[in-house]
C-alpha cells in the first residue's frame, strides 16, 4: 500500500519537467551559438584581409614604376590586416599578369603555405607592364577559436588544424604618366 501512495504521488509529480527540457535543449543551443561564433570570427577575418589586400592592390596599381617585393607585400597586407598576429609566417600570395581573352577561364584557388614542407614551393609572384590585368591571390591560415566544436571541427585544411581564408582580387596597372 505504501509503495503504491509513493509510485502515484511520484508519477503526479511535476518536479523537474524543466531540467528535462534543459538537458535536451542545452546541447544543441550551445552547438549553434559554438557555430555562429565561429562562422562569425571566419567572416571576420575574411573582410579583414579582403580589406588590407584590396588596399595593397591599390597601391601596387599605381606604383608601376617601383612595385614592392614579395615580402614587402606581404608586409603591406599584414600591417593593414586587423588580425596581424603570426601573419608573415602564415600567408602567402600570387600575383601574376592574365591577358583580358582568359579572364573567363580563371579557376582554381591561391594555395596555402604547408608548414610541414622543407622546402618553399614554386610561387606565381610577378609584375605587369603598363595596361595588364593583374590577378592577386591571397592565402591566410588561421586556427579555429573552437576546434572542437561546430564550424571548427569541419573548416581544418591542413595537419596544424587550421584552416585557409582566401581572397582573390584582380586591377589594371596603371600606365606610367
């Protein structure tokens, strides 16, 4: 009889019907505020260096008669980079001269640098004359802010766990006047 008042006084009980709901729900909130903290941060860095690379782009169009190096460039782009942290060390760019016909046959992306190799690949680095078309590719590696979690877990490109935001602009050198 005892146990029969305690099963229906328990069973009538509405005592955590909330924490119920709370342990369901809570992974799944926090999966989706992990994914749009982290999609947010991508998109973040991406303008950022969108930015600071179509401001180098500017400068390089209109300095026909002394364009910067490799490194200098990749200098310009890091000091205008909001995220400039570890960036020497973690970009790499390609700039090469494209006639006007193959504009519409432009594939493929600017490929990150690989940490892990020895040697420093071949690299499409080059200036235009006056009048070309010049296609800039920007690479950047950048670690997740949640590796684990969301966004993180999908976006890792290379054995580092990081992941390459990469920007393609193209101008037209100026002529020298």
């Amino acid at each position: 009889m005892i146990n029969f008042l305690k099963k229906s006084r328990f069973s009538k009980s509405e005592d955590g019907a909330v924490t119920i709901e709370f342990v369901i729900l809570l992974p799944a909130v926090f999966y989706l505020f992990c994914l749009a903290l982290e999609t947010g941060l991508w998109n973040a860095r991406e303008i950022m260096l969108r930015r600071a690379t179509n401001l180098v782009a500017r400068e390089v169009r209109l300095s026909t008669a002394n364009p910067p190096s490799y490194e200098d460039m990749k200098a310009m782009i890091c000091e205008r980079s909001f995220f400039s942290a570890g960036c020497m060390q973690s970009i790499r760019i390609e700039m090469q001269a494209m006639p006007v016909s193959e504009w519409r046959n432009v594939s493929g992306s600017t490929p990150c640098i690989d940490r892990e190799e020895d040697y420093e690949p071949v690299n499409n680095f080059g200036f235009g004359r006056e009048n070309d078309l010049m296609l800039v590719g920007v690479c950047r590696l950048f670690d997740p802010l949640l590796p684990g979690t969301g966004l993180g877990r999908r976006l890792p490109e290379n054995s580092d766990g990081e992941y390459g935001v990469r920007i393609t602009t193209a101008f037209v050198t100026e002529p020298r006047g």
